[in-house]
C-alpha cells in the first residue's frame, strides 16, 4: 500500500519550533516546512504546516509547533529542512524569512558489561522540547536485535537466546537526530525479555533523571 | 495539506513508565500490514492525577489502494504499547474508518479575498488550516491560495487575487476538505479575509453566531 506524497513512509520524529509574540494582538502562527537532499532548494509546492499553539495552559505569547519529520530522506539521514512563520493578526499577515537547517542522526552507545539487557532503546528528545522519539538500539553482532531502518517497526522482539549468543562484552548502538548544531537529551530504556530464569524486567538510565545531552 | 489527530492514553493504573503509539493505515475495510507500514511513537507524558499521555500524529488526505487508486478514505489502525512494572503488553487494536467532507462557503457579494476552514478534531489541541479555493479558479495562477504563504509580498498577492476573483461571476464558491473519525467531532470555523484594497483589511473566524476570535464560537461537525 502506497500513501499520498504528504505521508512519510518509514519512521519520523518530532521536531518543536517555538515562536514568542513580537506585539499584542496576533492570532495565528503556523510554520510552514518542507525537506529536501542535501543541496537542493525547497520545493514550496510540497509544504507540511503545523499551527503553533500555546503549550499547555501556558499564556500567550509563547507558542509552539510541532513538526513530523523523517528520519531517512532519499536513504539518507541528512537532509535539509526548510521552514517559516506565517503570522496573522494585529492588522496584518506576514512570512517570515525561511531558515534553512540540517537534520543529521548522532550515534549513542550503551555498553551492557554484565550481559544483562536484551533490548535497548532510545528515548530523546530535540532541544526543549517535551515530545518525545523513540528509536532501537542493535547490539554490536546481532544487527536485527533492533533497527532504526526505514521500516520504522520500532518494536520489541524475543531474542534472548540470541543475545546471550553474541559474545561479551555486549554494546548496544542507536542513532539519535535533531538538528545540525543543537542539543538532542537522550536515556537508555534497558529491557531484559524472555529470560527463562523469569527475571524479566526493565529499567530507564536516564543519568539521575537528567538525561545525556549531546550535540548533534 | 495535512490534517492532525491527537491520540490520548490515560493511566488506569499505577506502575506505567511509559507508552507507545502504533498505527498504520489501510484502504477502506482493509486491515493493517504492519511489514509494510508501521508507526510507533513515544507519547508526550502530561503528567496529572490519573497521569495523561497524547501524542499528535500527522494524517495523511488518503491512500492508495492496491491496484493504485486514490482512495480518499481509509482506516486508522492502532495499539497502544505500555510498559509497567518492568513488563509491557498491549491494547487490542482499534480501526476507526476514516472520511472526509468537502466544505463550502458561498461569498455571494465577492468580499472575500482569502479563505480558510479552520478546524481541529474532537479538541482544539491539533487545528488545522486548509486553504479554500474556488473551483473555477486557475490552478496554475501564482495566486492560488495554498500559495499565499511562501508569497513574500502579501500585498502584491492580495491585489492579484481580489483582481483574478473579480473576473469570476458571483457567487464565489470557497471550497476545501476534511478528514475526521467518522462520527467524532469536528470543530469549525471560517478564517476569512478581506485584504484588498490595504485600507479596507479586515479578517476574522467566523462561527454560527458570527465573528469572533480562533477558537471562539464554531461549529460542531460530525462526519
């Protein structure tokens, strides 16, 4: 099955935009964006938008949007993304200029020393933003233990025989994106499934509620 | 043009770290292949008594069916993923049908210069603006609507397009699309715009019981 072209096949992730109101009286804010290869202007016939609204109960003028953005553009983890504001209210309507950035993915290891984890997520999020992306880590000789691939199946899978297969030590390896220049916080989600001693069980290294924080 | 669904999860119970969203799409009464398409999305934890998760997916205008045939309606198929207490299990899958109505407004004095459906479905937590168009209306001109937003001379624009709209005959029939669960809410609104001539600029959104502001009185569709 086939989607129309405004529907990204394979996994994305959430990419916040804050806009802070110049002036009283603006009613609407909406980003505009699109993707695109390395080196190749937008094409603004093929635009997403996402309206930004307050966070939370939060006043104004704070406003956030949300965008959904691939992970893989033409295979390829770095892509440009292009967006502006279009303002309205206050007697008028206006574009911003367009701010071009580039989207990169940054890898993050987790060693498992003892052996213990079966399955290692990634949880992380882009700059301040509270939405949250999950992506799976594979361990280093059992690369379908998890993939962050264009198939986007972002799940879970009972492979515990085959991890204690893989000889120590055991290192996990996942890819996180964001935006070329800017933090990206991540943790661990360590799980152990399937173990037929019944220890199951799973735990967040998150790096004392912190987090890691990096630069992509 | 996209449009936006928020999905909610509410903790039932103590002990739940965090939950993921799956969900794929199917054309009309199909059910989903999950080797073909699969999304899986971390939720936005909001905290509160019961603790409240959601996460705002984007929504595609259709799918293309397997002899590759838009099909402009589909089906929503989706899980929640939950992890608690060290274990995870799941939902059972849900499939909403998902349809689409096409709006109208009817400009019987050729006023407005710019039009949109503003809308958002079951809250105004994920609102969409879907440029409106008459029919008759080049679609090849530099002053479609869907254009207006990466036009950066708006006044040039709206001069363009108040003369192109004075060449059509009234009435004037603005029209555009949304998609929603069938039978969940939709709120609407008109954002209407009156940007030519410079001195006579005036926009609004319109609901049933007149002007007023984004969000502000609409109406409460049901598709």
């Amino acid at each position: 099955m086939r989607m129309v072209d405004d529907v990204i096949e394979g996994p994305t992730f959430s990419l916040s935009k804050d806009w802070v109101d110049p002036s009283p009286g603006i009613d609407l804010v909406e980003v505009h964006y699109v993707w695109g290869p390395l080196g190749e202007p937008p094409d603004w016939e093929r635009d997403q938008t996402a309206v930004a609204t307050p966070p939370g109960a939060g006043p104004l003028p704070r406003r956030v949007a949300t965008l959904e953005l691939p992970r893989f553009v033409d295979g390829a983890t770095d892509y440009l993304l292009h967006h502006f504001f279009f303002v309205a209210g206050g007697g008028g309507q206006t574009s911003t200029p367009v701010i071009t950035e580039q989207v990169a993915a940054r890898e993050v290891r987790y060693d498992d020393p003892e052996s213990r984890y079966t399955n290692v997520g990634v949880a992380w999020t882009v700059g301040e933003s509270r939405d949250p992306n999950y992506s799976l880590a594979a361990l280093d000789g059992l690369p379908f233990s998890g993939h962050d691939d264009r198939a986007g199946a972002e799940t879970f899978t009972p492979i515990f025989e085959f991890v204690q297969a893989v000889a120590p030590p055991h290192v996990f390896r996942g890819r996180v994106w964001g935006v070329r220049g800017q933090p990206v916080t991540h943790v661990f989600h360590l799980v152990r499934l399937g173990s037929p001693a019944g220890d199951d069980g799973e735990r967040w290294d998150d790096n004392g509620g912190k987090g890691w924080r990096l630069t992509i | 043009m996209t449009w936006y669904l928020r999905r909610e999860w509410v903790d039932q119970e103590d002990g739940i770290e965090n939950v993921m969203l799956h969900y794929t799409w199917s054309p009309p009464g199909g059910w989903p292949d999950w080797e073909r398409n699969h999304n899986a999305r971390m939720l936005v934890d909001a905290g509160g008594s019961p603790r409240r998760r959601w996460k705002v997916i984007r929504m595609p205008r259709g799918v293309y069916d397997e002899q590759g045939g838009l099909s402009l309606e589909y089906r929503l198929h989706f899980f929640f993923e939950v992890w608690q207490d060290g274990r995870n299990w799941h939902t059972d899958l849900e499939s909403q049908d998902i349809v689409y109505r096409d709006m109208e407004y009817v400009d019987n004095e050729g006023w407005v210069t710019h039009l949109c459906a503003y809308w958002s479905v079951y809250d105004w937590q994920a609102p969409v603006y879907s440029p409106m168009e008459d029919p008759r209306f080049p679609s090849d001109s530099e002053f479609t609507s869907e254009r207006y937003y990466a036009y950066q001379d708006k006044g040039r624009f709206s001069w363009g397009k108040s003369q192109m709209l004075g060449q059509l005959p009234l009435p004037h029939y603005w029209r555009s699309r949304i998609w929603a669960p069938r039978g969940a809410p939709v709120l609407q609104q008109f954002h209407i715009g009156h940007l030519y001539p410079p001195e006579e600029t005036f926009e609004t959104w319109l609901g049933p019981d007149g002007p007023s502001g984004p969000g502000g009185n609409h109406w409460v569709l049901h598709l």
